[in-house]
C-alpha cells in the first residue's frame, strides 16, 4: 500500500521515526512521498535514499557525536562540516537522486519566512532544516541564511499534501509544551546535575521551552487546517532532550509501539473506504 510521509522534528526524539518505519515495512507501507523537518528530515533523507529501518538503525549506533563537531563562526556551538562528512557516506549528492521525492522545510533568518527545499544540493537543505538556532549554525544557501524548519512548519502535512493525494501518516515527536522546568531549583543543584549530563544549563531551557512552545501552538493550527489520515505521537519521555542521542533504543522502540497500535486499524478502514469507492 503506497502512503506519504510526514516526520516532525524533534532532535533526538526523532529517532522515533525509525521505529515508526519498521512497522509500517511489517505491513508492506511504502512512502511514495515524503515530507519532513529537522530530524524528520534526515531521517526522511535516508528513507529516501532506500536505506531500511534496520539499516538506518546501524547507522545511527555507528555515528559518533564527536565525528559531526566542528567550530562554527555564527553564533552557534556546532558548525556544518562535520554533519555533512557523514550525510556523504550514506546518501546522494541532490534530491532528484533520491528513490522517493523528499521536501524539507527551512525558515530564512533574514526574511522571516518558511522555504521548501525539494531540488538542487540535498545536504545545504538537510542541514539548513536541522540548524537549531544557538546549536548548529545557519546554512547559507543561495545567498540566503536559514535556520530549523521547526520554528514555522515542523510538522508539513501542508507540504506532502501539494506532492501526492496518498494517505497520509503524520509522526509528531515534538517535545511537550506543557513540559514543567523547575526554575525554583537551587543554582548548586542545577549546576551539578549539569556537570553530570542530567539537565541543561536553566538558559538553555529556557530557550529550548521558548522555541517549542510557538512551534507546537502553529503544528495545531496546521493540522486542523491539513489533518492527516493518521497522527501518531509516540509516547516519548517529556525529559527526553533534543540532544540526547546515546537515547535511540528508547526513541525507536517508543515510535515502533504506537505505530503497531494504530496501523492495523489505518489499513483496514483505508481498504475498507476504497472498497466503497
């Protein structure tokens, strides 16, 4: 059964998207297009590319997180060499490349606007889509500068909507809105649960609950004016942070549950309405 594809952004917590694929190939699901931001996007990449679940799985556990850093010089911890380095082991230089037409969506710093990258150079876009700003830095591309599609479209059932009428199975794994941060915490307490890796610096968090809260309020929007045949949100950890990758085994397995719950009954009443006619 051919179906499109929507993968949400969501650093870390888009490791979901992995397992989310292994049950849609368990039942013969094939994206015949696919639309995705930010981790979404490279995840959809490597769908697109012909890379399996199991496959992208091996990738993931082989990637280490040294191997991507590199200094950036605008503003942000991570520059655009090292992501790239390891995108050109695993998939083709442009989209028309690809096994399956991909969109990514990107905001424009500068103008304040949303783009969709769908042709040309793959790895400016997929970058361009993950550049969580104060993280990894803006990717030039034709002059312009862009940043995480998240901020304006994370979720782009709009987009995979202008590409194909299939039906459509949409995977939000963005982080909670309503996610509590305790800002009455002791600064000592804060600062060694940092030191240790299990919390963030309260800037940081901030910041991070800043950009989710706008971008999960504009998804809502979007999906009531453009739902999905099927919406699944794993049923992810709230603490489970955009950055930490050494968490995929949790991310995918959460992705494959709730996607073997719901795409039974998806398939049955998608053939049941066809039948119908």
């Amino acid at each position: 059964m051919k179906v499109a594809l929507v993968l949400g952004g969501g650093g870390a917590r888009g490791f979901a998207h992995i397992g989310v694929l292994k049950a849609m190939e368990e039942r013969g699901l094939k994206p015949m297009a696919i639309a995705g931001c930010s981790m979404g996007g490279l995840v959809g990449a490597m769908i697109a590319a012909g890379h399996n679940s199991k496959k992208i799985t091996q990738i993931v556990k082989t990637i280490k997180p040294w191997n991507i850093l590199d200094r950036s010089r605008m503003g942000s911890l991570i520059g655009g060499k090292g992501m790239a380095h390891e995108m050109e082991k695993y998939l083709p230089n442009t989209f028309e490349e690809l096994n399956i037409p991909l969109s990514v969506t990107a905001v424009d710093i500068q103008e304040g606007s949303l783009m969709v990258f769908s042709k040309g150079h793959l790895y400016p876009a997929l970058r361009a889509t993950s550049s969580l700003p104060g993280i990894i830095s803006p990717e030039k591309c034709n002059g312009h500068y862009y940043i995480d599609g998240g901020l304006l479209n994370n979720l782009p059932v709009d987009v995979i909507n202008a590409m194909t009428d299939a039906p459509v199975i949409a995977v939000d794994v963005a982080s909670p809105r309503n996610r509590t941060i305790p800002l009455e915490e002791s600064v000592l307490n804060r600062a060694k649960s940092v030191v240790k890796g299990q919390k963030r610096p309260l800037v940081f968090e901030l910041f991070m609950k800043a950009f989710d809260v706008p971008s999960s309020m504009l998804t809502e929007t979007r999906l009531a004016l453009n739902p999905p045949e099927i919406l699944l949100r794993p049923h992810l950890d709230p603490d489970l942070k955009v950055e930490d990758m050494g968490r995929y085994d949790e991310a995918i397995t959460a992705g494959y549950k709730v996607a073997d719950e719901a795409l039974d009954a998806f398939v049955k009443t998608w053939q049941y309405k066809n039948q119908l006619g």
